[in-house]
C-alpha cells in the first residue's frame, strides 16, 4: 500500500543505522508509529553504496540499483568508502521533518555516532539475545499486514533475501550468510 507522505511529519517515529565502509550497504530506517490502533506502521530507509562505479557496484550485488535509484532512497556519491558526515547530513535533514523519538545502532564501526548529541543514541548489539524481541514484534506486525513500504523493490529484495536464524532459546536473528543478497536495511 502507498505511504501517506503527508502525515508523516506529526507522528513519531523511531531510526535505526546500520553503518559499513566499503562493501555492505550503509542504512539509515525510519519507522512510522500508526496514528491510531489500528493502523499501519510507515517504513522509510535510505541506503549508500559505496564504490567508484555504480554498474560495477550493480555488478557486484546483482541488483539494479541503478533502476532503483531514481526512488529517491539510493545515495551513491562515488566514492570507495562511505561518508558518516553524509548519513548525519541526511538524519539532520529528516530531523527537521520528522519527530524522531532516538537513534538505535549498531555499535560495530559505529564511533563516529557516539559522539552525535542531536538524538538519544541507543546502542543495539548484534547479538541474538538484544535482536530477537524486536524482531519477533516487526516479524508479528509483518504477518498482520500492519507494516507499510510503499512497494519499495529495494526494500522487497532485502526481505526476500533475509533468513531468520532460530536457537535453542526459541530466539530469532535475521541473517544474511545464506543470501548473497543484502539485508542491510531491515
């Protein structure tokens, strides 16, 4: 179902960032609280590619980002790394927009965050003991129907690619070893 733009900007909202440098994609994931109880959850993200060459980045990942690139949410700036001040950039950018309640992240390559002062930085271990709550309630609200995209094929090759990994615990974690895909935004 299409993402109603228009009222995003009153609702509150939560952002994830997944940071990389070189290969795996850098995603900044906004999402939406419903307006009433039974609503739909709103799902915006942004991602960056690093490389020098976007074919050969399409290449490399077998996905037509080039395609995708005109919905606005692909960031290639053609450099080899990617820029941390670009993700703040665009974070403050939504800022302004958006009733961000705090930025959860990964802890891994993530010192450059640490020191952001904007948002309550909340630190999301990798680990499947701190991922599988809240995987379990967007899985939930996934099955219910309750999660909105927009249709978004980025979005859609990232779900298709992503494997619930599940322990001895009951506990579950995305996982991407056995995709040669990308999961980075979810």
């Amino acid at each position: 179902a299409a993402i109603d733009y228009g009222s995003l900007p009153g609702r509150t909202c939560f952002c994830g960032i997944d940071l990389s440098s070189t290969t795996d994609l850098t995603a900044l994931t906004l999402l939406f609280e419903p307006t009433e109880p039974s609503g739909k959850f709103d799902v915006l993200f942004f991602v960056w590619l690093a490389g020098e060459s976007l074919p050969d980045v399409c290449r490399r990942d077998r996905l037509p980002y080039d395609r995708w690139l005109k919905e606005g949410n692909i960031i290639f700036e053609g450099k080899p790394v990617i820029d941390v001040d670009s993700v703040k950039s665009k974070l403050l950018e939504l800022s302004t927009k958006y009733k961000i309640q705090f930025v959860g992240f990964d802890p891994h390559l993530a010192d450059d965050l640490k020191n952001w002062t904007e948002w309550e930085m909340v630190p999301v271990p990798q680990q499947t003991t701190f991922l599988s709550p809240p995987t379990k309630r967007i899985r939930e609200k996934i099955i219910r129907g309750q999660i909105r995209h927009g249709g978004d094929q980025l979005l859609r090759s990232m779900v298709e690619a992503g494997r619930v990994d599940t322990d001895t615990n009951a506990n579950i974690r995305l996982n991407k070893a056995k995709s040669q895909s990308r999961i980075d935004a979810l």
